[in-house]
C-alpha cells in the first residue's frame, strides 16, 4: 500500500515570517511548486519516518520504514482483522490475528486465542490488497499546486499547499508543510465526495530498531502457505 504523493514545503525563512529567500538583495515569495519541491527532496532523503494513515475505506496504518529495505507495519481493518509485519530485505515476518486468518480462508480457524507468532515468508510473494506493506516511499509529482492558509499540526505551525489534477476529479490533496526547520511534510489529507484519507508523518530520521523475531516466535518457512 504505497501512496504516491506529490511534497514539498518552505525554505529560506529568513527576517521574514513568510516563505521567501533572499533573491538578488530583495526578497522573493515561493511559489507553491517550489514549495512542493524542496519538501518532496527533503522527504527522500530521510533516513527513517513514520507514517501512519487513517482511511475512510475502513482501515488504519502505521509503517515505520528506512524507505529502502527495512521497516515494520501494523495494519487494523473495522472487521477486527489485523496484520503485524517486518521486512528485512527479501524476507517478510507476518502475523495475523484470527479474524485476518478467517477472512483470507473463508472459514473458521480452530482455536479460541489469537497465534502470537510470526510465519516468515519471502518478499516477493506480496500482492496488492493482502495488507502487507513495501519500504520504499515514493514521493512524486503531479497536478496543479496552490497555496493555502497557515496552519499548525500538533503544534508546528505549517502551511497548506493544495493539490488538485484533472484525472481526479473532484479529489484534492492538501499538504501540511512545516514552516520551521526542515521543511517536513507532516500531514496530508485526501478529500473528495464520500471519501476521506489522512496520512501523518512523524519520527524524521530516528533510529529504527527494525529486526527479526526470535526465532523461538518464528513459525516454520512452510507455515507461510497461510499468506498467499
């Protein structure tokens, strides 16, 4: 689950509290393009986030990732399915609790307790819709950007940058860009009739602490047959 989104955020605040950077002796305002530019660099160079999204389609997110080869996700639906992962590499470490298990079969599962470990299985053997999530993050470009207003996210003041294209029609995408210190995207929300997504980043550049399970918690390679 890989949300493809364009950032970008403010730079250069100096003797001004606007977005502006000394340009030939005068001061320049940023357009909101250049704003989206600087923060969709600044996002790609980091080292570790954390992103967690909230989606009106019925499901939370939390990923914690080096945004290359390392992260970990938990993933809950409104069903009371959920789903635990660790990516290293190629190699995935899953657990799910026993309404995922029943949802992905079809049928009861035997028992009464939820399993507590973890079913390792390759990488590559994720598709689309199963829950699991890649490490990278794709932070792109597109549409039409424009300016909102100031803001504040838990705090930090902010501005709105807005996006909007064509091919979505009637969706827009507001990004909330920190306007001190790096220019962190901390917030975006996806918007459009019926339909709500809120993605919040967090944890720039902390240590990540990703690794294997014990592997006295590690189920044997074949019990990975439960996750197809």
């Amino acid at each position: 689950m890989v949300v493809t989104v364009r950032v970008a955020a403010l730079v250069c605040l100096v003797g001004a509290a606007v977005a502006g950077c000394a340009d030939g002796g005068g001061a320049r305002e940023r357009s909101a393009a250049q704003m989206l530019d600087d923060a969709n660099d600044t996002m790609s160079s980091l080292k570790s986030v954390t992103v967690d999204m909230t989606s009106g389609a019925g499901f939370s997110m939390r990923v914690t990732t080096d945004l290359r080869s390392r992260c970990t996700s938990k993933v809950a639906w409104k069903n009371g399915a959920r789903l635990e992962q660790i990516r290293i590499g190629e190699t995935d470490y899953v657990r799910p609790n026993r309404t995922y298990l029943e949802r992905w079969k079809g049928s009861a599962v035997s028992g009464k307790d939820d399993q507590e470990r973890w079913i390792k299985v390759p990488a590559g053997r994720a598709e689309p819709g199963d829950g699991l999530s890649a490490c990278p993050r794709e932070f792109a470009s597109f549409g039409k950007v424009t300016k909102g207003r100031s803001t504040e996210v838990d705090g930090s003041p902010a501005i709105e940058l807005v996006v909007t294209d064509k091919a979505d029609k009637g969706g827009a995408y507001t990004f909330q860009v920190a306007t001190e210190g790096k220019p962190y995207i901390l917030k975006v929300v996806y918007q459009r009739t019926g339909e709500r997504t809120t993605t919040s980043y967090s944890a720039f550049d902390e240590p990540l602490g990703v690794r294997a399970p014990a592997e006295a918690d590690v189920l044997a390679a074949t019990a990975g047959d439960l996750i197809a």
